[in-house]
C-alpha cells in the first residue's frame, strides 16, 4: 500500500502586508477634475425639464413618439396615505384657502313689530290655524269633521256657491298640510291616519265641481248663468 504523503508548503519571507492592514497602508488617489463634473447645482425640476427636452429632441430626430413626455401624471389615489394609527395622526383633513375674505353677519333690525300687526285678531296667517290657533290637534280633534260633500248635493249649487265652497276646502286643507308639515318637524308620533282621512274629506269636493263649472261656462247645457 502506497504511503500518502503531505507536501509541506514553505513560509514565504515575503514583505507583503496583511489583508487586514491593507487599508492603513493604501494611498489615497489623486481627485481629477473630471469626477467632479458629475455633480450639478442644478435642481431636480430642471434636471428633470432638460431630460424631457433631450428626450424630445431625440424623438423628433428619429421619428417615434415619446409616449413617455405624453403620459398623465401619477395621481395619488390612496385616500388614507399619510394616517397611521402607530404615530396618532389622526383622520386626514383637506385644508383649503379662500381668496375671498368671509362675509361678516349683519345685525338684525330691532325695530319690533309693526304695531297694525300687534294682537291682531283679523291678520291674515291666522288663516293657516284654526279657531283655537295652535299648530297641533288631538286625533281625536283631528278626526271631528263631517262627510265629503256628494255629486247630487254639489249638482243643485250655483257658481257662487261653487266657488265659495272651493276657497273654504282650500283653506281647510292648507291648515291639515300645516299641521302634518309640524307634526313631522317635532316627530309627534300621532295624528298621522286621522290627518289623511281629513285631507280626502277636503279634496273630494275639490274635485266634483269640475262638470258643474263647464255647465256655467256653455249656458246651452242647461245652466242659469
């Protein structure tokens, strides 16, 4: 059997210097005037312009288009970037500036009222309230009406009497809407089946006069005009 033998390197009396010491002992290089040129006090925006304008003129000497100088701006779309529940930011708020100063409120006139309007038992809007003038009824004060007026009843009227009794239904149903149109502002809860049926009451003889007007109108269908 053959003996291995180890071969048994020499040291070497070389002066070299060891890897780790080779940075005390590296020179430092001369700096050229060339490695500065790479440095520009130019600003990133008009770095930026001359590229795009490079890159034009490149464009157009070769003739493709640069879908690049044609492209639209990135948008950002995340709504919540910039919130961090980590750091506490809190909800992002959009800050707006007006150009125009705010309007400032002016004070009301304290002349008071008119004094012909004053406890005036006759006023006009009294005519949106009823006798007891209050802007809410009871159901059952809200139901306390009579029947609609029928066709054969309306038939034998005059058209005085027509257009008398339309003004009253008028009058009538706008005092039920002001009373609904409060109930629903104070969210009362009540009221509301009893103000319907008195509504329908209202318009049914709203609605019937129409063949009796359109008699008055052509005196030669039989009406006493």
């Amino acid at each position: 059997m053959a003996s291995l033998t180890r071969p048994f390197l020499t040291p070497s009396h070389s002066t070299s210097v060891p890897l780790f010491l080779a940075p005390a002992f590296a020179r430092p290089l001369p700096i050229s005037i060339s490695a500065t040129a790479q440095f520009s006090t130019s600003t990133p925006n008009q770095r930026s312009s001359a590229t795009r304008k490079q890159a034009g003129i490149k464009a157009a000497t070769s003739g493709k288009p640069n879908w690049a100088l044609k492209a639209r701006p990135k948008i950002d779309r995340n709504k919540k970037r910039g919130v961090s529940a980590i750091c506490r930011t809190g909800p992002r708020s959009t800050r707006g500036l007006w150009i125009y100063p705010l309007p400032v409120p002016v004070a009301r006139d304290h002349r008071g009222t008119n004094p012909e309007y004053v406890e005036a038992q006759d006023h006009g809007l009294w005519g949106f309230f009823d006798q007891s003038k209050q802007a809410l009824l009871d159901p059952e004060q809200e139901s306390s009406h009579g029947r609609a007026w029928e066709y054969k009843e309306l038939s034998v009227k005059s058209f005085d009497d027509l257009h008398k009794l339309y003004w009253v239904c008028v009058k009538e149903l706008n005092r039920s809407l002001t009373r609904e149109k409060e109930r629903t502002r104070l969210r009362a809860g009540f009221g509301e089946v009893e103000h319907q049926e008195r509504v329908d009451v209202v318009k049914s003889p709203m609605m019937n006069p129409t063949p009796f007007t359109r008699r008055y109108e052509y005196p030669g269908l039989g009406g006493n005009a």
